[in-house]
C-alpha cells in the first residue's frame, strides 16, 4: 500500500529498523534508505536490476522478478 507518512518510512526521513533478517523486494538502494536499515543482522535483496545499489549492502542478492519469488515463496510457507 502506499505510506501515508513520512515516520512510516526507514531511513533518513523516517525510522532506523535493525530486524535479524530483512527481505527486500525492489528496493534500489538510495542512500536515505540504507542509512535506516544498515543495522540489520541479514539482508536479502531481490531486484530485476543486477546493478541495484541496495546489492552493495545485501548479505544475499537475488536478480529476478519480485512477484515470482513472492508466488513461489508463498507456496513454501
């Protein structure tokens, strides 16, 4: 959906989150971001873009459709 407010959001504009594992689902990695999410223990990225900066902070990157590995996700849990 979308954020109806700024303190919704992570990074500069909003909220710091240091989660144990962070999956993201195209995110590309502007630098406002990443200053909210760089404490988390694990990220896992999935972008349809191999050069995605939000890949240079991932501890796992996927390159593909974030709709299909959702499906296929969703069928394993």
């Amino acid at each position: 959906g979308m954020v109806e407010d700024e303190s919704d959001l992570s990074g500069t504009s909003g909220k710091s989150i240091k989660p144990k594992v962070l999956l993201e689902f195209g995110i590309s990695g502007a630098v406002h971001y990443i200053s909210g999410i760089n404490k988390s223990k694990c990220i896992i990225s999935v972008n349809t873009d191999e050069n995605a900066k939000i890949f240079n902070y991932s501890d796992y990157g996927v390159v593909g459709d974030a709709k299909a590995i959702l499906k296929e996700l969703e069928k394993k849990i």
